[in-house]
C-alpha cells in the first residue's frame, strides 16, 4: 500500500465510515484499514486511506464537509 495515504483516522469506526461514505460520493475512492489490536478493541484505530493523488482533495473534503463536533 505505498501508493495510498493516510487521509484521516479515529478510535471510532462509525467516523471512519462517514468520512469514506462522504468521499465516496465526491467521486474518490477510499479504503478503511482497521487498525485496532484484535484482542484490546480499545488500542489502534481506523484510518482512511486514499491514492496518493486523491490526498489533497480529500483533505480539503475533509476539513470543508465534515464536521463532529
């Protein structure tokens, strides 16, 4: 996976879901990599990663649509 990139990442996968339902609908085409411990479902997270040519537009997607707070 060299050519993908980190793009976002969160203890929760519901996050993670909504931010690659959101770029999924911008047309790009993101992957989940569960990151946790299989054992301790409280350690590592789930991170979002696109090609690394979808890295800049994901950002501002990102930032611009999707808030949690």
């Amino acid at each position: 996976m060299s050519e993908w990139q980190k793009v976002f990442s969160a203890f929760e996968s519901y996050k993670a879901e909504i931010v690659k339902d959101v770029l999924e609908n911008h047309g790009l085409n993101p992957v989940i990599i569960n990151k946790q411990d299989s054992s301790y479902s409280n350690f590592g997270q789930f991170e979002v990663h696109v090609s690394a040519d979808e890295v800049i537009k994901s950002l501002n997607i990102i930032e611009n649509d999707i808030n949690f707070g």
